[in-house]
C-alpha cells in the first residue's frame, strides 16, 4: 500500500482503505483497537481507550494519518 501510513500492532482491527480527495489512507474499527490493547497490555476498557485517545487517534501525522471509525455510532445519536 504505497504511501499510506499503517497503525503498528492493529493489523487486526484493520478494514480497509479510506479516500478523501487523492489522499489514502488505512481505516480500523477503533473499537477492536481497543480490544487488542485491552488484551495485550492487560488494561481496563477505560485505560485502553484513554491510551487510545491520547496515542493513536490524537496522532497528527500528515494526510494520509489513519482513521478509526467507531461502528457501534447510530446516526439518531448525532444529535445529542
């Protein structure tokens, strides 16, 4: 995948590729992320997802920086 940056350790939360104009870049089920720190490390849910936050997702890399799509997001929840 020439040119698109990868997350290190989240080859299993890995979903496919996004586009946004002629960018690419990789996209992961944040929640499985989550899951796989969880496990690997040892952490609670809520210390997997602060890592997570603070680590991955707040991570500005450029534009092809990956994407974490939350899929549990219901669309009549946006407007709360």
């Amino acid at each position: 995948m020439d040119g698109v940056l990868l997350a290190d350790g989240f080859e299993e939360a890995f979903i496919g590729l996004g586009r946004h104009g002629p960018h690419r870049m990789a996209v992961y089920d944040y929640e499985k992320c989550v899951l796989i720190l969880m496990k690997k490390e040892g952490w609670t849910e809520e210390e997997a997802i602060e890592w997570m936050e603070y680590n991955v997702v707040g991570a500005w890399v450029g534009e092809q920086t990956p994407v974490f799509v939350e899929t549990t997001v219901r669309l009549e929840d946006l407007d709360e």
